[in-house]
C-alpha cells in the first residue's frame, strides 16, 4: 500500500472519529441545556431518592478497615518487611474483620 493512501486513510478515519465524537458531545449538550418538561419554566426537583445516599454502618466500618489497613502497611514499610513477613504483620495488626 502506498505511503499516501495510507496516509490518506488515517487521516479519513481521524475525520470520522472527530465526527462522531462532537455529534455525540452536541446531542449530550443538547440534552443537558432542553427546558425542562413540566411547563412552568423551572427545573422540577428531584426525587428525594435520588439525594447523596446515606452511609450505613457497614460503609463506615469499610472505610474504618481500609485506614487502619493503610496505617498497617506504612508500619510494615517503615519497618522494612517483605514477602510472608510483612503479609502477617499486616493480617495481625489489621486484626479479625
């Protein structure tokens, strides 16, 4: 294949992807920017569902797990622990889940 024609290709292909990005930007825009349909011209609320969720107990027990896990292993980096050594330094001072 000719140097040219590939060159010619990639830049068709580019064209096209470029195309076909920006109409899929624009109809996203387009659908942010439409009135809203309730007819009254103000955004209609949002369903209180939809509000940040709630942590749950099980969330914060997550996140309280994860930071004494990295707590854990910056103990273990600081004490230069390696390979199944630091693997049970880690288990034991995390602790049971």
């Amino acid at each position: 294949m000719p140097s040219s024609l590939s060159a010619t290709l990639v830049s068709v292909r580019a064209a096209t992807l470029a195309a076909v990005l920006i109409t899929a930007f624009v109809a996203n825009s387009a659908q942010a920017t439409a009135p809203p349909a309730n007819g009254t011209g103000q955004a209609a609320a949002a369903p209180a569902s939809a509000a940040a969720p709630v942590a749950t107990a099980a969330d914060n027990a997550a996140a309280a797990r994860h930071a004494r896990r990295t707590a854990c292993l910056k103990e273990a980096r600081t004490k230069k622990l390696v390979g199944a050594n630091r693997t049970a330094y880690v288990k034991k001072c995390v602790g049971p889940p």
